[in-house]
C-alpha cells in the first residue's frame, strides 16, 4: 500500500496498522496518482 505513513495515521484513527490495512485502505486507493498530479501542477505553476 504505497501513499502516507500508516503508522501515524492508524494512531490517529485509533487503532493499529493491521486495521487500517484491511478496513481503511480502500479510502487511501488512488491517492497516490492524486497527489503527483497535485505536484504536477504546482510545479507548473509561475
């Protein structure tokens, strides 16, 4: 599962990396491509 730093996120949610694995990873799908286009278009910007 590519993307953030579960650890800290799991902590946050209140529970363990394996449960955000198996329950939460679905919200995370696709945010990497997300966030390179992001900084796709920053870095295009003036």
């Amino acid at each position: 599962m590519p993307g953030p730093p579960r650890t800290p996120i799991a902590q946050w949610a209140g529970h363990g990396v394996a449960v955000l694995k198996k329950i939460c990873a679905k919200c995370l799908v696709g945010e990497e491509e997300r966030a390179k286009k992001q900084i796709e278009e920053a870095l295009r910007r003036p």
